[in-house]
C-alpha cells in the first residue's frame, strides 16, 4: 500500500513542480538537500536534517551531499558516493522507489555540467555557481500545504511513534522520575535518538510546565511532584508529529483546570474543517480561555470583558496552531497565493503561526494553553490594573506551571480526523 501511495504522491509533485517549471520558464530545478555543517571552530559536525524540498521526495531519510534534478522527464536523484575512510558510505537504499528514478552517484560536482542553461535551484548553498530562486521557493511552498495521501500516512505513522513515547513519559512521572528520566523514557519508547526527533523534546515538571519552551531537563527528581507537561514528537520518512500533553497526579483545582482545557480543545478540533477561518478558531479559543478563568475563579470578570481588555493572551500568549508536515512548523501558514501574498497574525495574537482558511487535507496542530506564567502575570497587573483576577488563587497554582493540550489533525469538509486521539486509543 505505502508503495503505491508513493508513487502517487510522486505523480503529484511532478505535477506541481512541471506547472513551476513552465511558470518560471525553467529547463531544470535541481533542489539541495544539504551538507554538514560544524560547531564554531570544531571538527564535529550538528546533526544532519535535509532541506524539506529535497525530502519531500524520498521515502527514507535523505544524506547530506545528495541533490535533487527535476526536468521534464525522469526525475533524478544524484546520490553522494564519495570515497571516505572515516565515515561509513551511505548505500543506496532498495525498494520499489527506484523504479521511478534515474539515480546517478556522484563523488564530485561533475554532475553538474550536464544541466540545461535555464537552472533553478533550491536550498542551503552548497554549490557556489546558484543561489536560492526565492520567487520559486515560495510558488512551492504554498502548495506544500495540502498532504498528499502518502504524507498523511507518515504523518499518522510519526503520531503512533510519539504516543508510545507520551504513554511512557507519562508513567515514568507517576512512578517519581526527574525531568531527564522521563525524557530517556520518552526515548527509548519510540525508539528515536535525541537528533532524530523533530524538535527537543519539552519535559517540564512543575513550574517548568510555564516555560513554553522549556529545555533544560533537570536530573533532580522532584521533592512534591505535582504537574508534568511533555511537548515531544516523532519522525518518519521526515514528516514530524507534535504533540502535547499535561499530566497531573492530584484530584484538585489544577486537575480541573486539565479537564476543562481538554474539553475545550477537542470542542475547537471538532469546527477545524474545510473553509474555516483558522484566525477565528484563535478567537474562538480565547473566548474559551477566558470562559475557564471565570468557571474557575481565576477571573471573575465577564468573557466579553476579558476579551476587551486582553485578559486570556496573559495566560495563553501563543498561537492556536500551525501547519505540520516536513517542518514542525511547516511552510506557508500566512502565505494566501503562490505569488506569495501574506496575511500577518491578528496584532493581538502576534505569534499565530497559520493565517489561511482550513483546506481539505491540510494538517495542522491544535494546540490550546493556559499558563501562570510570572513575567506575563506581572505584564497584566502593570497595563490592566482592573484585570479581575484572584491573585491569591493565581499564586496558589503557581507551582503547577501550567497546561497545554496538542492534537495533530487532518483537515476535512464534515468532520476533522484526529490523527493523535486515534493513535492514544489503540494504545488501551
């Protein structure tokens, strides 16, 4: 099956890179995947992650050194066969890939000279002779963000191997392990080396749950554990999964609070479908932020108040969601044509990362927070003197950090697919 949706997926960037190719009055585009780069005055090398255009293509992960030519007939994947006594030499993967491909081995740049005159290219610069064709890098990128059916397969498979990972954080902090020890859980579930997940992995206990993106990682195991927020993924293929979860371990307020945020983001999941304002699903859940500080008696302000005066972006400063796919935070989430016209974030919610309507097969996060978050606390008391809020209650919940709840969801016309939920339920 994998196969076949392969070589359909691949019909479909033929397609939309031939329609370029005739766009930009182009012989040839040859697109980078990228080489090694190195620690500032060091011979050790970062961990290697191919440009997401020249991945797109392949269903394995691509080698730093191979390129990508795309003509008008075969496409054409020159692989780096460079003789090195230090490093292992990357073999050819098999499979049924290598029907539609013209794979040629390369041990210099020689390659090079048989392209045609009319060359674009794409990616880091590692051939001195071209530079980044931006015109055609973002014509590209706007239509990166419908999946095809391939990508949303590694997409689901790149969920499955986080949630294993998510469950086994999960129990690892109910059994007292420090910050670092739940990450090695984390790990070793999915079976995914630090460099090879998507991002780092986010695993804060406590009041490290308010750092949005908290790294850190403490080795100390926690004297009064009260709150665990994991915000890790996984990869397959190159496609990322991003995933959030808040885990707490008392029958309390906070664990209402967890309750109520949960329902509220499986309430936003389910209006993510095909023509949405994804901007509104913003306003939406800020409306509904604001509905959970005033249940709570955090606020005792109205919603409608607390809209006015931009009480829900102190406890809940980020966006929404983004597009997921290649990228964690995939292309073209503000750009609303291939010609690259941009549509900004709201200037109240300045860090939404995804401005276009919900189109069908798109796949982005839904990603809803509520935070006790000390600078953003001391922020509202400064500009709204008349916030409203129990600042006692607040700093009783300070040592909890706060929530997040994130879902990585596929974009329908009736009914969104929740490719996370899906993925948690088969692990009961």
């Amino acid at each position: 099956m994998e196969n076949a949706l392969y070589a359909r997926h691949l019909e479909t960037l033929l397609r939309r890179y031939r329609v370029a190719l005739d766009e930009f009055k182009l012989d040839a585009i040859v697109i980078a995947a990228g080489t090694l780069s190195y620690y500032f005055k060091d011979d050790n090398s970062h961990p290697f992650k191919a440009f997401s255009f020249a991945q797109q293509w392949f269903p394995f992960d691509l080698p730093a050194g191979s390129y990508v030519v795309i003509k008008r007939d075969k496409p054409e994947l020159i692989w780096p066969a460079k003789q090195d006594f230090w490093h292992m030499l990357n073999a050819i993967p098999e499979g049924e890939w290598q029907h539609h491909w013209l794979i040629t081995p390369a041990d210099s740049n020689a390659w090079t000279s048989s392209l045609p005159n009319k060359v674009a290219y794409l990616g880091p610069a590692s051939l001195p002779e071209y530079t980044q064709h931006e015109s055609l890098y973002t014509w590209l990128a706007f239509d990166r963000a419908i999946k095809t059916p391939y990508e949303i397969a590694c997409l689901e498979e790149a969920t499955r191997i986080a949630t294993l990972g998510h469950h086994a954080a999960q129990q690892a902090f109910s059994q007292g392990a420090s910050e670092f020890e739940v990450h090695l859980a984390y790990l070793a579930a999915t079976q995914q080396d630090a460099s090879e997940t998507p991002y780092p992995n986010i695993v804060g206990i406590n009041e490290h749950a308010a750092v949005l993106h908290y790294e850190q990682k403490s080795r100390q195991r926690p004297f009064r554990p009260l709150t665990l927020l994991v915000d890790a993924g996984a990869s397959h293929h190159g496609y990322a999964s991003d995933i959030t979860r808040t885990t707490t371990l008392l029958n309390d307020d906070f664990a209402a609070l967890v309750e109520g945020m949960d329902t509220l983001e499986q309430h936003i999941v389910s209006q993510a479908v095909t023509g949405t304002s994804f901007v509104e699903l913003h306003y939406q859940t800020l409306a509904g932020v604001a509905r959970l500080l005033n249940q709570h008696g955090i606020c005792r302000l109205s919603v409608e108040e607390q809209l006015i005066k931009h009480i829900p972006q102190y406890f809940f400063p980020h966006g929404l969601g983004h597009l997921l796919g290649l990228q964690v935070h995939d292309v073209g989430g503000k750009q609303h044509s291939a010609k690259g016209d941009i549509v900004d974030s709201p200037k109240e919610s300045p860090f939404l990362r995804l401005t276009r309507p919900l189109q069908e097969n798109m796949v982005i996060t839904i990603e809803p927070g509520l935070y006790f978050i000390p600078m953003l606390l001391d922020k509202m008391r400064a500009e709204q003197p008349q916030h409203g809020c129990d600042m006692e209650k607040i700093e009783s919940l300070l040592p909890y950090g706060g929530i997040r709840i994130e879902d990585n969801i596929v974009i329908h016309t009736e009914t969104p697919r929740n490719l996370t939920r899906e993925a948690f339920s088969k692990l009961n």
